[in-house]
C-alpha cells in the first residue's frame, strides 16, 4: 500500500511538472523524497526512487537533519491534533551527531560533491532521526549519501507556529 502510494504521489508531481514545464518544488517528510527508504520493510520504494526515474538528474532529493529541537507532530499517524514534541541532544553513533560536529553551527552540503572521505562517511548507514506525521520514532539506519544530494543540518530547530482557529 505505501508503496503505491509513493508511486501516486510521483506521478502527481510529475504530472504537474509536464503539464506546467514549470519546476515543481515537492516537500514532504525524508522518507518520501529520498532515493532509499529508511524503513524498507514499510517502504519498499519511495515517492524520490520513482521521480528519479521519471526525472533523472532533473530530481535532486534534500535531506534535512538537525542535532535538537522542538517540532510539531502527532501521537498517532491518522487523527488527533498536532503537538509539540523536543528531541534532546542526537548521542554518539548518530548521523546527526557527527554532522553537529563540523565546524559550521548550520550549514548545507552538495553531497554529490563531497571530497573521497566523506563521501565513503556519507554513504554507510547510521542511525538517523526521521520526523513525519507520528511521534516517538526511533532512529533508523539510514545513508545519506545514497539517498539524497543535498543535506541541510541545522543545530538547533524550534516547532512552527500553530495557526490561529
């Protein structure tokens, strides 16, 4: 089912691009967009896998990491009202822990042209904090380097402003 649904939302944006000759700005949660599923048992392929095929080098995935923070979320995936939750400092062994540690507070990285080193860092899965609509999550292992091409890491984030009812 999620799978198909990946695949709909693909030719949604696809469609739209086609029919518009516009550029298509997608946003949505990581595990959508990236080439590779953190959750393979869940997502056998992603909504990116699909616009990579349909788009080539036209696609380009962005990863959004950070080391703590608030954001909004919900206790259950369908229903209920979204909240304020806080993810405390990533621990070591995390891919956002590590990134925390260059010497930028926030910074963005084109993947694809990362020296040698970090592009053999990038590329092995470690576990990753992924946020969607449902909060708790655990970590999951995930490789940047083979599912995005372009990271943005921030150090810090803040939950966004719930609109007035």
């Amino acid at each position: 089912m999620t799978r198909f649904r990946d695949e709909v939302m693909a030719r949604n944006v696809t469609w739209c691009q086609e029919h518009t000759g516009d550029k298509v700005l997608v946003s949505a949660h990581n595990n959508h967009v990236g080439y590779v599923s953190d959750n393979p048992g869940l997502y056998s392929r992603t909504q990116g896998s699909f616009l990579r095929d349909t788009m080539g080098e036209n696609y380009l995935p962005i990863d959004f990491a950070f080391f703590r923070g608030s954001f909004l979320s919900k206790d259950a995936a369908l229903g209920g009202d979204w909240k304020t939750f806080t993810a405390g400092a990533a621990g070591p062994g995390r891919n956002e822990y590590t990134l925390d540690q260059v010497p930028y507070r926030d910074f963005y990285l084109d993947v694809r042209k990362t020296p040698a080193a970090a592009r053999a860092w990038l590329n092995v899965a470690r576990p990753t904090l992924g946020i969607g609509t449902q909060f708790p999550e655990k970590p999951r292992d995930l490789a940047i380097g083979k599912s995005f091409d372009v990271l943005i890491h921030l150090h810090e984030i803040r939950e966004a402003d719930k609109p007035e009812p």
